[in-house]
C-alpha cells in the first residue's frame, strides 16, 4: 500500500528533483519541470503549484534561503532542498519503483464496457485505435533515436517503458482483432445477437443475474 505522505501531490516529488540539482525560485522550478516534460511523466495540475510549494515548506522539506528582485518584477523567494526533502525524493522513488499500484486507463475504462457497441463498430474503432497507436509506436521509435544520441539513456528510461506499453497494448489488440474477425471469439454470436434484435441472449442474462458479468 502507498505510503500516506506530508505532501502527498506528485507535483512535489517532480520540484524535489528539481531543487535537488540546486536552489531555485518557483518559476524557475515551474520551468526546468516544463522543460524536462516531467508533465508528460505524471499528472501536474499546475493550479496547485504554489500550494505544493508552501506545503513543502511547511513540513520542512524545502527551506528559503534568500529573496531575489530582477528589474520591476515581484520579488522571488529562492528555496533548497533540506536533508528531509533529499530523504522524502528518496524514499518516494524507492516506493513509485518497487511497489505496483493499480492504475486506471481511461481505455480500460472502454473494453468494460465494449458490449455496448456492436462487434462490426467496435472492429472498426479497434482498427482506428491500432492505426494510430502504429502511428504513435512509428514517432516514439524515431524520437527515442534521436534523443538517444544526445541524451544519456537513465534519462530516458521512462519513455522507453511508454513505449513498451504502447507496444504491448497495439500486440494485444492486434490479436483481439484477429479473434473478432476470424469470428472465433468466444462468444460473438450472442454478443452479435443482442445488438441485432435487442434481446439479451439467457446465458448472458443468467451471468448478469448471477453478478459474473463485467460488462
């Protein structure tokens, strides 16, 4: 189970890499995050960001050290990491890379409820999804290249296994497909039938009586 943390907003975890390479303001940190695309890593609601900070501040994982001016601008606060803060950025990293958490995509979201749509549309959105996770696999290949040769891998690691994913959800629904289309999937005919006359076929109904149905 996850840790309950003082700051719990992945958003904290992404400054604290961030001021562990040295003291920043917060819109220096807000722009080394952008840069880095460490909004493409995790999901950063940037609304919070100042909160996130004082938070921080708050229970001792960030300190001020000192309060900047450039021209007519607002005067910045410049924070460090403390030796709590290298502690917590520690420990979150052991926990995010060691523990599996269940996660939710918004895809899986849609194959649980796929016998809402008939098996002749939902080939054809399969095949529109495999074309442009394809697409998608093409590009990611071709900038992990890229990068690749200007960018030390460890800094790369975690497109790598976006791109892991990518191809392992485009093999999977490449072989569904198959399934669907070779008709051999078990249970077409029936799923095939509800939609084509509108009556739920009795096995099915006996599954959703029973509370075995997912969908």
């Amino acid at each position: 189970m996850p840790k309950r943390r003082k700051v719990g907003n992945l958003l904290a975890l992404a400054s604290l890499s961030a001021l562990v390479q040295r003291p920043m303001h917060p819109y220096e940190i807000a722009t080394a995050l952008r840069t880095w695309g460490k909004d493409q890593d995790m999901e950063i609601k940037w609304g919070s960001f100042y909160t996130v900070v004082r938070n921080m501040e708050r229970h001792g994982l960030i300190e001020a050290v000192e309060s900047v001016r450039a021209g007519r601008r607002p005067e910045r606060t410049v924070y460090r990491i403390t030796d709590a803060g290298r502690a917590e950025l520690v420990d979150w990293a052991r926990e995010l890379v060691s523990t599996p958490e269940p996660e939710h995509p918004r895809f899986r979201a849609g194959l649980s409820v796929l016998a809402a749509l008939h098996p002749d549309e939902a080939v054809t959105l399969l095949r529109r999804r495999l074309s442009l996770l394809d697409e998608g696999i093409r590009a990611a290949r071709d900038t992990l290249a890229e990068e690749g040769r200007r960018i030390p891998r460890l800094f790369l690691v975690e497109s790598e296994y976006d791109l892991a994913i990518r191809e392992a959800e485009a093999a999977w629904v490449r072989g569904l497909l198959a399934e669907l289309t070779a008709g051999t999937y078990p249970g077409l005919d029936q799923w095939r039938a509800f939609h084509e006359t509108g009556e739920m076929p009795p096995e099915l109904t006996e599954l959703t009586e029973r509370g075995d149905g997912t969908q």
